[in-house]
C-alpha cells in the first residue's frame, strides 16, 4: 500500500499589517450587549498575554478567499503540470466573503473557483469544499491520504484559506485573535515508509457543537442582522485542553509511536497558550517533563489565528526557512494537531521524506 508525501507547499501571507494598537479606539461590548468598563489598553494587554499575538495579517479589498487560496496553490504547483491533479480539496468555512457585503458566498465552490483560476481544464480534477472548523486543511489532508492508499489518487492538491477579518465583530475583543492567510500542499504516493503513518479525527457535538457559532454583534445597536462568528473561550480551552492531548497519543499508538520519538508537533496557531498547555498534557501523558524548547514551531505572534490556514502556511514558512531557528530534516517525524468549530479533532504522524 502506497504512502502519501507532501512534495510540495505553497501559502499566502496578507500584506496589511494589523498591530495590537489598532485596536485601541474600537468600541469593545460583552456579550449582555453592554459597553466594557475596562480601558482598551488594559483589553489589549490582556489578549496579548493570554494568546501572544502582538499583530495579525488582514487581506486588502481587492482579494477574497478564493483568491488568496489560488495564490498559495499557485506556489505549491510550481513545476508541476496542473492538469495531472486528480482533486482539489480546500478547506474554509465561510466561502467569499467580499469586503462590500458581509453575506458568505460558496456557490460555486471556492474548490471550483481555485481549479476555474489556475485554468485547469480536466474534467476528471474533481474540485470541491471541506468545511470543518480550523481542522479543515488538515481533515482535506487526511482525505487525500485515503484517496491515495486507495489507488484512486496519484496528485491531490490540498489548501486551507480563510478571511476571518470579515466575519469578526469589531465590538467583540475576541476579534483580536483572528487574521487572514492560505497554505497548499501538493500530496503524491511513495512506495517509501514515510510521510503520512497515521491519523485519528474526533467529533463532538452533544455538548460542544455550539462553543464556535454565527451570532449578532456585541453592539446591541449595530449592524442590523449581520452575524458574525462568536465563541465561547474558555470553554474551548478547557476542551482543547482535555482532548486534544489524548488524539495525539492515540495517533501515535497507532503507528507504533511514541513521543520521545517526536521532532516537532506542528500545532493550530488558536491561541499559544493554550497551545503550550496542550503540549504540557501531552508530555504528562508520557510521564515527561522536561519538553524540548523548539519542539513546538509558533507563527501566531505576527499571523494571528487565521483558522485552517495556520498549519499549511506554518509548514511552508518552515520548509522555506522563514521561521526562526525551525527546519525539518528528512526522516524527522511530525505530529500535526488541530482543534476548532465541530467541535472537531485531529491529529497525523508524518514522517519527512
């Protein structure tokens, strides 16, 4: 049975600059629809400490999702004859938002919108959606290694792009956490034991289908019925915090793994913190204590969270040297996790090439 390797990467980081004090004269409102007392420094101060993120990237009116996700797939592409692609799978959640009207438009597909862009004219590149929260590029990843092992699939095109910018409410301070951005990666079979070992998905919605959900702004006053997206913080990072540990260790039992093993977890960039307290759980699991200090690539201090584009755009960036102190080597083994809006879960064991 074939393994699946990432032979190529691709991202697109927006070029407007959204620094922490940008936000100091908006208007902050809890969720009772009352203005908060607090001081906007005092607010921002605080979002920083908790999540790390000092500024974040927004996309220019020009450019939607479909647009950035087809620029990261350009990058990831480059070399190869398109037209091979058997799928192109994108991950998003709220499809074009345009800058000019707030209403998410997903018709057609921004699947079909990135193949209509690269000017692939094969039929048989069967294009199309995964929305699954901030797991979404790395479900559509999962996916492609299905089709793969299968035998149905020899190139799959995988991307993840998000606009957060336009669905965050300004009055609501979690807004601060969320950015634009996409990432790519071209998937291709080996004969060889690397790449992608395993994986394991979770889902929960008994209790917990609504902590991330579309909702009124903060303003009782504003924007009539627009919605936006709303979350409920800390009870995700108490999810996150109890689950997210277990899919790992669950991931690597089933590829024969353990975490001493482990060269980098390349994590969902939500909210570093909470990401650290993840990695710690992790360790504790395997009764380790001392984690190794690079073990765990962040980007999120000047990307911000932009939802399923954090891990293919942190991987790119890597591969590319852009990030500090970070390289991957072949034979290095990689755990990819992320969490979000489901709730959903996932996590895969990756070996480099």
């Amino acid at each position: 049975m074939p393994h699946s390797i990432i032979t190529g990467t691709g991202s697109y980081i927006p070029t407007r600059r959204v620094a922490n004090n940008d936000f100091l004269n908006h208007e902050f409102y809890g969720p009772d629809g009352k203005k908060l007392i607090r001081p906007n420094p005092e607010i921002v101060a605080k979002l920083q400490e908790i999540t790390c993120i000092e500024e974040r990237r927004y996309v220019t009116d020009d450019l939607n999702t479909s647009d950035i996700a087809f620029l990261a797939a350009e990058k990831a592409l480059e070399g190869v004859d398109r037209e091979t692609l058997d799928y192109l799978i994108v991950g998003h959640n709220f499809g074009d938002v345009r800058a000019d009207n707030p209403q998410g438009d997903q018709v057609p597909s921004i699947a079909a919108r990135v193949k209509h862009k690269l000017r692939i004219k094969n039929p048989y590149t069967v294009a199309y959606d995964v929305p699954f929260g901030c797991p979404g590029w790395l479900h559509a990843l999962i996916l492609a290694d299905h089709y793969i092992k299968s035998g149905g699939a020899k190139k799959i095109l995988v991307v993840g792009a998000e606009t957060l910018s336009r669905v965050s409410d300004p009055h609501d301070m979690d807004s601060m956490i969320y950015s634009d951005g996409a990432g790519a990666a071209l998937v291709e079979p080996t004969d060889r034991e690397v790449g992608i070992l395993s994986h394991v998905t979770r889902s929960d919605t008994l209790e917990e289908a609504y902590l991330l959900w579309y909702g009124p702004s903060n303003h009782p006053s504003a924007y009539g019925n627009r919605i936006f997206i709303k979350m409920h913080g800390h009870e995700i990072y108490k999810y996150a915090l109890k689950h997210v540990p277990e899919v790992v260790q669950r991931c690597l039992d089933q590829a024969g793994l353990t975490l001493t093993q482990v060269n980098k977890v390349l994590i969902h960039q939500a909210n570093q913190k909470m990401d650290e307290a993840i990695l710690k759980r992790l360790f504790k699991l395997y009764a380790i204590q001392d984690i190794p200090a690079d073990i765990m690539p962040m980007t999120i201090g000047w990307l911000g969270n932009s939802s399923v584009a954090t891990l293919p755009t942190l991987l790119d960036l890597i591969l590319r040297g852009q990030v500090e102190n970070q390289r991957l080597h072949p034979a290095d083994l990689v755990v990819f996790a992320s969490v979000g809006a489901g709730m959903n879960i996932n996590a895969l064991a990756y070996r480099m090439p």
